[in-house]
C-alpha cells in the first residue's frame, strides 16, 4: 500500500477542448448523452484580462485563464485569497517558436513581449494578476502524464495550506518542426476548484493515493473518440477522473505518474 490518503473537494470544472467549450458540453459526452466528434476550437476571451493583455497573450495562456475562469464562476470562492497549481508540458510553444526563429537571423533581436510570455509561468503571472491575487502560485511540468503531478501537488497544498487551491491544466500543439517533436493533437484546457474541507456546494469528493505502478493498470475510455482525445492532449488524462464526476458515481480510477508510481483517484460524485 502507499501514503496515507488525500482528501479534496471539487467547488468548481472548467473545461475546452474542440467541440466541447465548457464543462457543460463535457457532461453531455461523458454521461453518453451525446456523441464526442471533436470540432472548432471556440474560446470565449477570457473577461479577467483586459483587450490590450488579451491581444498580447498567447492561445495558452488564453485558454488557461478561461477554464479557470469557468471554475471560479462555480465556487463562490473569494480570488484575491486563491492559491493556484498550473499545469502545462509545453507552455506557449508558438513564442519559442518564434524566439528560435529570432536567434537564427542576421540581426537576433526578441521582442520584450515576445519573451516574457516564453516564462513556463507566463499563464500563472497573467491569472494572478488580473485576479489581484498575492497568494502561493505554482507551476508544474512533466511529460504526457503530468496531470496526475499536477493534481497531488494542488491537492497536497490544499491540505497543508488549509485553503483552497485552483488546478489548472492546459497544452496546445506547437507549430512545425517544433511539433515533430512533442506531438499534440488538439488544444484543451481543464480547471478544478479544489477545496479541502467537505462542502455544500461540492460537485465531488476525492480521495488520493499513490501507489506502485505494478499494482493497477492506467484508465482508460471505453468509448473509443474519447480515448483517441485522452491521448491527443496531456489534459485529456484526466478524462478517466471526469468521467464519474459526470455520471454522478462512484468509482476508483488511476492515473499515472512516473515510471515506479501512478496515483490512485477514488472518485466519489455529488448526486
């Protein structure tokens, strides 16, 4: 057996990928209501940045603080109090893309703007600022799988800390050739309010723990497009834990961490 369980509670979802731009249309697909087939990329502009910082900012960053804002709407949390957990493996791809582009010319000069949103907290900077937050703001990264990284860490601050916590988890593909080498299908975004003590206003419980990777195999989805969307974006591993949140069940699922562990999700929804 591993540590001792973690226990958090879900206040808030958001969510976007193609064909799906919030956590209403998710529930739609994941309860079998309707059929996922993918789509246009709709993004609403995200109302905490104004019109000069949205221009300015990158597709990631964009769509960050959209499914956290969508998050946030549900909770009924004070922001300026709110800790956040941003996930990501690749950041603005683009703005690198951009930067290699600049370094290889015959006059290398990087634009300002250009740089400062190349930082891996660049998304992390921009939410908290528009949200005048001077709370703990962290910033995770890994491989495909550095969700269920990002979700311990949100939900281990939330407990020590106390207080609740913002998990958000967004990737978009990176344009050639940078691509070749990380591929990433589609976009998509997820946000999770997380609180740590039980409430009326919990959408779902759940209870973490990790445990070796021998021991339990990675969900997966049944449904053969939401297994191909599970893999086309490192935020779709968390389908296999939004999955029971939708059917309002019960159900243990693993998602993995590092080649020795994975993390263990009992999954307990509101009803």
């Amino acid at each position: 057996r591993g540590a001792a369980m973690i226990a958090v509670a879900i206040r808030g979802i958001g969510f976007a990928v193609p064909g799906l731009a919030d956590w209403s249309a998710a529930q739609r697909v994941l309860t079998g209501a309707a059929a996922y087939s993918g789509g246009k990329f709709d993004l609403p502009a995200p109302a905490a940045l104004p019109s000069a910082e949205r221009r300015r900012a990158g597709l990631p960053i964009r769509l960050a603080i959209a499914v956290a804002e969508q998050a946030v709407a549900q909770s009924g949390i004070d922001l300026a109090t709110l800790a956040s957990v941003f996930v990501s493996t690749d950041s603005d791809g683009e703005i690198l893309h951009h930067i290699c582009l600049a370094l290889t010319g015959a006059n290398p000069e990087i634009s300002p703007t250009r740089f400062h949103n190349s930082v891996h907290n660049a998304a992390s900077g921009y939410w908290t600022i528009a949200i005048q937050s001077r709370a703990p703001a962290g910033m995770v990264t890994g491989t495909d799988e550095v969700f269920g990284a990002g979700l311990l860490e949100a939900s281990v601050q939330a407990n020590v800390e106390a207080r609740p916590v913002l998990l958000v988890a967004y990737d978009v593909p990176m344009p050639p050739p940078l691509l070749a080498m990380h591929p990433i299908a589609a976009p998509g975004g997820l946000a999770l309010l997380l609180s740590p003590e039980a409430g009326a206003r919990d959408i779902a419980r759940l209870r973490l723990e990790i445990v070796s990777a021998t021991q339990s195999p990675v969900s997966t989805m049944a449904e053969r497009n939401l297994e191909a969307l599970r893999y086309a974006n490192p935020v779709g591993r968390a389908l296999p834990v939004l999955t029971p949140i939708a059917r309002r069940e019960s159900r243990s699922v693993v998602l993995a961490l590092n080649a020795e562990n994975t993390l263990r999700v009992e999954v307990d929804a509101a009803r």
